[in-house]
C-alpha cells in the first residue's frame, strides 16, 4: 500500500511540475538587443549551484566516497564525468535545441565566441534523478535563469529570466545515465527560451 501511495504522489509532482515549466522575467527589458544580431556568445555558469539540497561539493564529495568504496576509482571517475558533463555536455545539449528553434530567425549561441552580447545560463539548482526501469523513477529537475550582458560589460544586466523545474526525462535506455537525464534539462531549457524569444521579441 505504501508503495502504491508513493507511486501516486510521484506521478502528481512530474505531472505539476511539467505544466510549472515556464519561463519569468525577472528583471525587465533587454530582449530587444537581440534584433539583427545573428550570434550571442555563451557561457554556462554553476557558481553556487545546489545539487539535491546540498552544495555541489558536498554531494560530489558523498558520491565518490561511496562509488569508491563498492570499487576502487569508479567514484573519482564519476566525478570526471560529472564535470565534462558540466563542461561540455550541458552546453552542448541547449546549443544544438536553442540554435535548431532560432534557424529561422537566424540567431544562435555559441561558446568562446566575439559577440557583442552574452548569454548566461546559470543553474541554481540540480536535481540528477534516478531511473530503476520501473514506474518508480524520478526525472532530472533543475532550477536555471538565463542573464543577457554586454560581452564587454557582463556585471550589467540588461535582462534576466529564470525557469523552475525543468524536467529532464529522455527516452529509451538513456534515463539510466546520470549524465543523460541531467542534459535534457539543458536541452529543454535551450528550446524553451527559444520559443521565448521569438514569442517575445523576434516574432514582432
């Protein structure tokens, strides 16, 4: 009985959370600059960032202690991959969506690039999830805002929107991984603010 209850409120939060997914201005203004801009550079930010109610380090800290002692460097590998996930993944995921969405208004992101103008993607907070193959699962959450500066200026901002709950739940065998789970979020996240924009400004 407890199971089934547990299964019930399970799927009553994925189901809130996915109709909670959108996007709040939080500070007003900004989206206009991106009108005859073509590129944005991008940068991803993780400063601070809680991962399941615990500072980032802590919770890496926990994991790899215990990876480590079922076998020897499986931990610190996992912590490798959680940084390339970070790194390279993660970015990589909301790239390919956002820059997918805004082809026909022609306007991508792109890392380490010389735009005039700067999109920040912050993540506040991180939520990996865990997948049994059963209907006890949960996806990834995650907690982002989204900063547009001045490349050259980035203290500045000149808007500032933010997301809660972005679900991460891929299809298939890749809501076993971790990594998987985590990125959809981003990937999410990349199409969102990119139906954002060109509701909000591109599409005027």
């Amino acid at each position: 009985m407890r199971n089934i209850s547990f299964i019930f409120i399970l799927l009553f939060i994925m189901n809130f959370a996915s109709f909670s997914q959108k996007i709040y201005q939080e500070k007003s203004g900004g989206l206009y600059i991106l009108k005859g801009e073509t590129i944005l550079n991008l940068r991803f930010d993780y400063q601070g960032m809680m991962v399941c109610n615990m500072t980032e380090e802590d919770y890496l800290a926990q994991k790899r202690d215990v990876k480590n002692a079922c076998s020897e460097g499986k931990g610190d590998y996992w912590v490798q991959q959680w940084e390339q996930n970070k790194s390279e993944d993660f970015p990589k995921r909301f790239e390919v969506l956002f820059n997918k969405h805004m082809q026909k208004k022609n306007l991508k992101v792109e890392k380490g690039t010389d735009a005039p103008y700067t999109l920040i993607v912050r993540t506040i907070s991180l939520d990996p999830g865990f997948h049994t193959g059963t209907i006890v699962s949960q996806p990834a959450f995650a907690d982002l805002d989204f900063y547009f500066v001045k490349s050259d200026n980035p203290e500045i901002i000149l808007l500032k929107l933010k997301v809660k709950d972005m679900v991460g739940e891929p299809a298939g065998f890749g809501a076993f991984d971790t990594g998987t789970r985590m990125g959809e979020c981003y990937a999410k996240a990349g199409k969102m603010l990119a139906k954002y924009i060109l509701e909000n400004t591109l599409a005027k």
